[in-house]
C-alpha cells in the first residue's frame, strides 16, 4: 500500500483471482499465492453475487425485498471451519473476509469493502499488507495491479462477467495440458486471437504454482501500490 501524493488517499497493490465458473480451483489459486508469499502480509477476500431472489446476508431467500440486505460482509474467525474465507487463512493470510451482495448489487457492496480494508489498515502489520480478492465482477469497479483468469474446457458455463474481463487478465491459468485446450473453446465466444495471444499457463488442480506466475506476483508485489478502493 502506498498514499497518493496528492491527497493522501491510500493506494493498495490489489491482486484479483477469477475464472469462468465454479469448481474450477479460483480458490486453491489465492491460496496458493498465499502460501507462496508469506511475507506479502495479504488480507484476502472472497466476493460471491448470488441470484435474484436470495439474500446476501444467509445466501438464502428470507422473502426479503429486492432493495433489503443487499451486501453484507463478515470477518473470517477461524481458519478450521471449511469455508473458502477460512481456507485463506489457513494458506498464511493475516485476515479474510467475505463479502455478499444480491446480483448487480456490488457497488452498494463497495463501501463494506473500503471500510474492510481500511480496518485492516489501522492493525499494525510491520510491513504494509496486500489485497488479494477472488471476484471476476469487480474489475468493473478497479483495475487490480494484477489479474488472474482461471479456465478449464471441462465446464461449459462461462459467465458474463468474466467473458468482459478476460482480455484484461495478465495470464490465463488454463486447467488442462496445452493440448487439451482448444485455441478457441466454442463456449468461450471469443476471439480465437484472444486466447492466442493472451500469456497463458497450464495447471491441474494441485500443482505447483507455475514459475510464470510467481514471476508475476514477485513483480506486482516490488511495485508501489496503485489501486484505490
């Protein structure tokens, strides 16, 4: 993190973790990131949208009306309760959180979001902490120091959210060897030139972090921070 010399607003180093759809390893991703720079400090967050109809506080439908609990976030407590907020706890991050919001209604999320980091903020970390936040929808909102698009050509679901993001990514991490991997899988809608060109790395789920990406990450975590949240 680092404060703008103009008026003194906070500029964090914002790592942001999204792929196409669910179960196809976003999480064990961030983690891995953790774990693989402890000395980075992060507090790590998980952004999930649920449908229309449900609401953000207990991700069910309480019948409550479209403009009630639309966002709500919570600190992690525990790093041994399963969750995916706890599992980046478990990876090394100093705090984690998750943050909820009804679908389309991230930017009434936004301000849990900065009063969050700006709570971290005030805890005394020695050396500055990182954010590392697995979302594809918030790239709409900021443009992270560096983001990671995750694709496996097994699930056919491609959300809309991270086909507008992808040519945004700095690499793909692509859950197939290269050759399993069609130059252009017809559920993407993309251009065949996209994925080309795009930096790209394969991945299973429980391999390595991919030299390429430290690479990355090593990069992005010497630079001064640059996002305002």
């Amino acid at each position: 993190m680092a404060l703008n010399e103009k008026d003194g607003t906070p500029r964090w180093r914002v790592i942001v973790v999204g792929g196409h759809t669910r179960s196809i390893g976003k999480t064990q991703l961030v983690c891995e990131v953790i774990a693989a720079f402890p000395q980075a400090n992060w507090i790590a967050g998980k952004i999930t949208q649920y449908g229309h109809g449900v609401c953000a506080q207990n991700g069910e439908n309480c019948d409550c009306a479209p403009s009630e609990h639309v966002c709500a976030l919570d600190w992690e407590m525990h790093a041994d309760t399963g969750t995916d907020s706890a599992r980046f706890l478990a990876a090394g991050a100093r705090r984690s959180f998750w943050l909820r919001t009804k679908q389309g209604f991230l930017a009434e999320g936004l301000p849990l979001l900065r009063a969050a980091v700006q709570e971290a903020r005030a805890v005394s970390y020695g050396d500055l902490p990182t954010l590392i936040l697995e979302s594809n929808s918030l790239l709409q909102f900021l443009k992270p120091s560096l983001y990671f698009a995750v694709l496996d050509p097994t699930k056919e679901d491609f959300k809309d959210s991270a086909r507008a993001g992808l040519d945004r990514a700095d690499a793909l991490i692509l859950r197939a060897s290269p050759g399993a991997f069609p130059a252009s899988p017809p559920w993407t809608r993309l251009p065949a030139r996209l994925l080309r060109e795009k930096p790209s790395v394969s991945q299973r789920e429980g391999e390595p972090l991919p030299q390429p990406l430290r690479v990355l990450v090593q990069r992005a975590l010497e630079s001064p921070g640059t996002v305002a949240i």
